[in-house]
C-alpha cells in the first residue's frame, strides 16, 4: 500500500478513512477507494546518501569497497592493501610477530619461514 511506503502511520490512515463520514452512505466502497486515492500523502523526500566509509578504495566504480586482503612478505599477517607488501607493524621497523621468534598463525603454531 502505497500510504505506509510515504510515511504515513497506521492511526493517520485510520482517521483520514473514517473522519467526517456522510450519515446516509450508499456506496461505501466508493468513499473509501476516492479517500485512498486522492487523500494519498506526498511522497517522502529522498534520502541523503551516506558518506563514503573511512578507509574505504574508491575505484572506477561508483560503489566503494575496501582494498583487498594481502599476506605480508615479513611477517605472513594478513592486511588490507592496495598491492602486496609489507604490513605497518613490519614497515615501520617494529617487526610485528616475526621479531618475537616466528609468524603465530590463527591456531598459534609458529609458522617456517
């Protein structure tokens, strides 16, 4: 129904269907198909777009979407990257896990380098 997609409440489409009825109602059908038709409200204004998200790639596409996942050459954590590289712990010379004795995966065994 078009009422409630416009904003319009259950309580306001009650009493704009039932305000002011004609005592001798021959075709009540009729009253409450004109009512619904032309009492209709006006359409709700468009919704501002969101901001972009922090972080977020924007590429050729209208759409934005975080970069893609990357193993870091360091250290194996995974990161999100424009291209494949190091992570920020490894580039800025603090090592990350690789400087405390070896990459700790997800199940906490160390990984061979």
């Amino acid at each position: 129904m078009g009422w409630f997609a416009r904003g319009a409440t259950p309580a306001a489409v009650h009493r704009t269907l039932t305000a002011d009825l004609p005592a001798d109602m021959r075709y009540p059908a009729g009253v409450l198909g004109y009512r619904l038709r032309e009492l209709l409200p006006p359409p709700l204004p468009a919704a501002p777009e969101p901001p972009p998200a922090a972080g977020a790639a924007v590429g050729a596409g209208d759409a934005a979407r975080p970069y893609p996942f990357q193993d870091c050459d360091g250290c194996q954590r995974v990161f999100r990257a424009p291209e494949a590289g190091r992570c920020r712990d490894c580039r800025s010379g603090a090592g990350g896990l690789a400087g405390a004795g070896g990459a700790v995966g997800a199940g906490g065994a160390a990984r061979a380098a």
